[in-house]
C-alpha cells in the first residue's frame, strides 16, 4: 500500500517537476492543496490521498524523498499534459515502475493513466497493475497537509484516521 501512495503523490510532483522553470501564473495547475483519487482499472484497490504543491516544490526534484526515491526519464510536456516513465524505489528495496500520461484537465484538475508493475519481493514475480487517477484542487490553503508529505484519506472505502 506504501507504494501506491508513493506514487499517487509521484504523479502530482511530476506534473509540478515538468515545469519547474515557469512562473506560477504560467504553470498549467494551482499551487495549494490537491486530491488525488486513484483506483485500479481491475477494481482491486482505490485510495485517495492529498498533496500539497507549493511555489518550493514546483522547483524541485521529486528525487531524494526520505520515504524513497523516484526517478523520471522520457518526459514530454506541453500546454496539454505530460507523458515521463517513472521509477521509485520504497523502503524494504522494493520498487515500482510505469509509463504514466497526465493531462491538464484545467488549473483545477488533472488525470492520468498508466500501467505499473509493483516488485512484490520475497522472490515473488511482479504484479502489473492498470491505474487511472483523476486529481482535483481543493484550494490555495494546505491545511495539515505538508509539503512532500502526502496524506492518506482513505483506502478500499475506508476513512484513514489523523
């Protein structure tokens, strides 16, 4: 489940990272508090999560996160959206990996798809996952969410606590 978050908030900072060198009036989304719903085309899981995205992490990496590292190769962005293979390593060494398209719905929405395969460990073989997330802006104020600490809201139906 760990990895899936990871992700979830992966995909909102990649869209963040690909136009690290606009202003924020030029960006293609709001800076503020953002909601992302993602669930499996398979129907095996669904999570919602919040990012914050703010002016400092629209500037930076998304690599070197303390809770693990994830790299980005063969972006492609423009006005519309963005496509970047997506590699992140979690604790415990394992690791997942996709081919994700994001499109800028408006400055208040996003929505994405790809594929991931998740590295199951235990010498188990991997398991490929069809996702699809739609994110929304919930608004300017981060409340309690902080920066490049995604918060989990809930998983398969369930309220997450505080």
């Amino acid at each position: 489940m760990k990895q899936v978050i990871v992700l979830a908030a992966a995909l909102l900072l990649v869209a963040c990272e690909a136009n690290r060198d606009q202003s924020a009036a030029d960006l293609p989304v709001n800076m503020g508090l953002w909601e992302a719903t993602v669930v499996s085309k398979e129907g095996k899981f669904s999570l919602v999560s919040q990012v914050c995205i703010t002016p400092d992490t629209w500037q930076k990496t998304l690599v070197g996160e303390e809770k693990g590292k994830c790299q980005k190769s063969n972006l492609k962005h423009d006005v519309s959206g963005l496509s970047a293979d997506i590699e992140c390593a979690s604790e415990g060494g394992k690791h997942f990996s996709g081919r994700w398209q994001l499109a800028f719905v408006s400055r208040e929405k996003m929505h994405v798809t790809g594929p991931i395969e998740l590295d199951q460990g235990s010498g188990q073989p991997p398991k490929f996952v069809a996702m699809e997330a739609d994110s929304v802006y919930l608004g300017a104020d981060c409340k309690d969410v902080k920066p490049n600490s995604p918060k989990l809201v809930r998983f398969n139906g369930v309220d997450m606590k505080p």
